[in-house]
C-alpha cells in the first residue's frame, strides 16, 4: 500500500504541473485575447468618431443654409423698406431684420463652433487611428512570440502527460476512479499532506487515530471533511523552508 500512496502522490505532483502549463498557456493566450480586445475598443471608438463626423457635417451644411436664408432675409426686408408707405410697415420690417441678423450671428457663431469640433474630432480620430495601427503591429509579433512559447510548453506538457499515462496504468482501478473524481470536485488537488494533523486540503484536523494511521502509510486514508488521499508530512523546519525557496 505504502508504494500505492507514493504513486498517487507523484501523480498528483505531475497532474499539478500539467494544471501548471495549462495556466501559461492560457495566460499567454490572454495575451492575445486582451490585445484583441484593445483593438476592437478602439476600432469602435473610431467608428463613433466617424459618425460623429458625419453629424457635424450634415450640421454645418444645414446652419449655412440657415445662414444664407438668413442673409437673403435681410436683403429682401432692406430692399422692401424703400417701398413701405406707413410707420408700422417700416417698424414690422426693421423687426424682421433685426431678428435675422441676430439669426445670422448666431449661425456665424454655430459655424465656428462646429468647426472647432471637427477640429477636435480630426485630431482625436488620427490619434486613434495610430494607436490602432501601432497595437495591430504588436498583435502581429505577439502572436508569433506566443505562438513560439505555446509550442515550447505544449512540448514539454505531452512529455509529462507521458509519465502521467504510464503511472496511472500501474495504480488499481479504484484508486484512480476515487482519484480522478477528487481531481475534479476538489479544485485539481486529490492528494495532500497531513501535517501535525491537519489535512492540507480543507485544514481541518483529523482525529489521532486516523492521524497515525496515515503516518504509518499501511493503508489509504481519506479526510474525514473533505474526502481526499492524505499522506503523512513532517513539518519542516524554517532554516528548511528558506533552503526550498532559495
């Protein structure tokens, strides 16, 4: 049994190295993802840049015709005050003129506004438009680089997955079935440590009995909370622990 445990621990040590590059793997695909996304963003906000263009366009075209009509409002009514007979004719007229020449600064304001954010939607639609093109570049060499470091950890993952095909055929049925259901339900981790007998998975304590049955290793045992292999630790010593992390 002794030499059982010690393969579910080595397969639980290779199957948390496979989770390992399966995590680089995803990260530098995230990577890419996120660049992506970045380009994506921006290329929208371009397109609302554009539309945005579009409106002011169509804006500045109406207030010159408001402008214009404007401007010929005046000349008609200017033309017309040589012609009035009455006092009230030549009042009425004078009103009307006034009320477009105040139409017509009005618009002459609205144009140099309208100008002024075009301007600014100009110079804000290139700077996006160079960010946009500078990020496509570095998603093009991004992708190679991470393509390149995929392969190296992809290489690497089948030799392991290797080792891990050949150790589970030599454990019984029943202890990888019991085995991989734990993988599953237990966040990648089936098979812990106990140390001073406390279960490394779930960090409840395990009765005394139960805790030196696991430290003579003559049988599996299973946490009483959260069901997964234990094995017996000795706690290390902290001059040890610092010569690990070293």
């Amino acid at each position: 049994m002794k030499e059982e445990i010690i393969k579910l621990i080595n397969l639980q040590e290779i199957d948390t190295e496979i989770a390992g590059f399966n995590s680089a793997i995803a990260r530098k695909q995230k990577t890419i993802t996120d660049r992506e996304q970045s380009i994506l963003e921006k290329e929208e906000a371009i397109a609302g840049c554009q539309r945005k263009d579009e409106a002011l366009q169509q804006l500045q075209r109406d207030t010159a015709l408001e402008n214009e009509d404007a401007a010929a409002r005046i000349k008609d009514r200017q033309n017309k005050m040589m012609q009035v007979q009455t006092s009230r004719e030549h009042q009425a007229l004078l009103k009307e003129i006034e009320e477009n020449k105040k139409l017509l600064k009005e618009t002459e304001e609205k144009t140099l506004q309208i100008m002024e954010q075009l301007e600014q939607l100009a110079a804000e639609t290139a700077e996006l438009e160079n960010l946009c093109k500078g990020e496509k570049e570095l998603l093009k060499e991004e992708m190679a680089q991470v393509e390149k470091e995929i392969k190296k950890i992809d290489s690497t993952r089948k030799k392991v997955t290797t080792k891990h095909g050949v150790l589970a055929e030599e454990l019984s049925q029943a202890h990888m079935k019991r085995y991989n259901m734990l993988l599953k339900k237990r966040d990648n981790l089936a098979v812990v440590p106990v140390i001073e007998s406390v279960c490394q998975g779930c960090f409840m304590t395990i009765p005394p009995q139960q805790f030196n049955e696991v430290r003579k290793g003559n049988k599996l045992n299973l946490c009483p909370n959260c069901q997964r292999m234990l094995y017996f630790k000795e706690k290390q010593a902290p001059e040890e622990v610092e010569a690990v992390e070293k």
